[in-house]
C-alpha cells in the first residue's frame, strides 16, 4: 500500500468528500480518518455543556431554590 495525504471536509450529514490526484487508480480505499484537536474556545464550550448536562437535574429542582432576591442585603448596602 502507498499512503497518499489527502485533507478533506465532513458535512453536517457526515459525509467525507476529498478530490484525490488523477494517479489513483478508481476503487475500494483505505480511509484513516484524524480529527483535529478542538482549539481553546471549543473545549471551553464542551466542558460547559458537560457541566450543564451533570447538573441539569439538580439546578432544575425547585427545592433547591432556597433563597430569593429579597434574601440579605445588596453588596452596597452592607457598607
């Protein structure tokens, strides 16, 4: 086998389109499929949402809503 580096796109139906060069031969191929490394902002986001998901059923029970806005007083106030 001759490895051959082709980059290529996956749409939002995940399919893989690449345009290979003209010497390969029409027919069945090995394909070695490298996602990249989400950047920063990306992992960022996806640690929220796992954070999000965990906690969702605990944030989303009233009887955790043990305090209101009328509750202490304002930060400015306390002066």
């Amino acid at each position: 086998m001759t490895p051959i580096r082709i980059i290529g796109k996956v749409d939002a139906a995940h399919r893989l389109t690449a345009t290979v060069p003209i010497a390969v031969p029409a027919g069945d191929v090995e394909v070695v499929v490298i996602v990249p490394e989400p950047s920063g902002d990306a992992v960022d986001r996806l640690w929220e949402v796992g954070v999000a998901a965990e906690w969702h059923d605990d944030l989303a029970d009233e009887r955790q809503d043990i305090y209101s806005l009328a509750d202490g007083t304002a930060v400015d106030e306390a002066r």
